[in-house]
C-alpha cells in the first residue's frame, strides 16, 4: 500500500455506496417515477429495496443500513431539473 492508498473507515465506505444508490436513482428516475409514483422508496444496492405508503415502515425495513440507503418519495408528474 502507498502512502496515498488507505482504508477507507465505515463511514466512507457507508457514504461511497449512498453516493452509488444516488447515482443509480438519478440514472433511472424516470422509469422510476412511472412505477412507484406517489409512494415511499428506500433504494439500496442500486435497487429498490422497499416502498410502502409510510414512510417509519420503509425506514424500519432497512434500518440496520439506513446510511446507506435513499429514501424518498417518488413524485408524479414533471420535476423540475436545478440548473
């Protein structure tokens, strides 16, 4: 290992696959959108792992990997893209 090259801590490691799971929603948000619109998704491993109509029931389904994990509630209809 080089000077340059570390281990990465678990908060690292926890922050690179939220980043990957983000990447992954950007990526395939609207075929998203077209199938779990007006519900709560957490994704995780670049998949959606849980959606349900409640918000603390997707949480506690993947509560062990919550740093990890999008949650969010996917919206109907347009949204608009920040410049």
């Amino acid at each position: 290992m080089t000077m340059f090259e570390k281990e990465l801590t678990e908060e690292q490691r926890q922050r690179s696959v939220l980043l990957e799971n983000r990447a992954w929603l950007h990526t395939n948000f609207e075929k998203i959108k077209k199938e779990y619109a007006e519900t709560w998704v957490a994704i995780l491993d670049k998949k959606i792992a849980v959606q349900g109509e409640d918000v603390e029931v997707v949480k506690n389904a993947i509560r062990d990997r919550s740093a990890e994990a999008v949650i969010m509630r996917i919206p109907s209809g347009d949204v608009p893209t920040p410049i």
